[in-house]
C-alpha cells in the first residue's frame, strides 16, 4: 500500500509579516501560538489546485470520463 496527503492552505511566507511578541522567561520553550485564521490568507488549498491540474490535463487528452464507482463484475 502507497498512499500520499495533500492538504492545507499554501504557505504565502513572502508575503506574511514576521510576528514579535514579549515572552516571558517561564514560557521560554513552549510551542509557538498560532495566527489568526484570517493572517492566513482565503486562497485555494493545494488539494483544489491538483484536483484542478487534473481535470485541466484530462480535458486537453480528451479522456473519456468514467463514473465515480465502476462495479466490479460479479
């Protein structure tokens, strides 16, 4: 079995400012806090920019599309 994961939002790194907030000694080595949903951005996630890839590739070969589930013979 191979299986494989695509999810999340795309980093947009270049284009976050960095974040600096007081630490106190005590909290030295704890996780960093998360930002705010809305710092990281609405944009498509990855999974739709494959799956639109996909479709996109599919459309120029001319594939024949297939049903979702093919039953297999009895």
């Amino acid at each position: 079995f191979q299986g494989g994961r695509v999810t999340g939002r795309i980093p947009r790194t270049a284009t976050l400012r960095p974040t600096v907030v007081p630490l106190e000694w005590e909290r030295m080595g704890d996780p960093p806090t998360r930002r705010p949903v809305r710092e990281l951005g609405n944009g498509p996630t990855d999974l739709a920019l494959l799956a639109s890839a996909l479709e996109r590739a599919a459309r120029s070969v001319n594939a024949e599309r297939l049903p979702a589930l093919v039953p297999f013979p009895a």
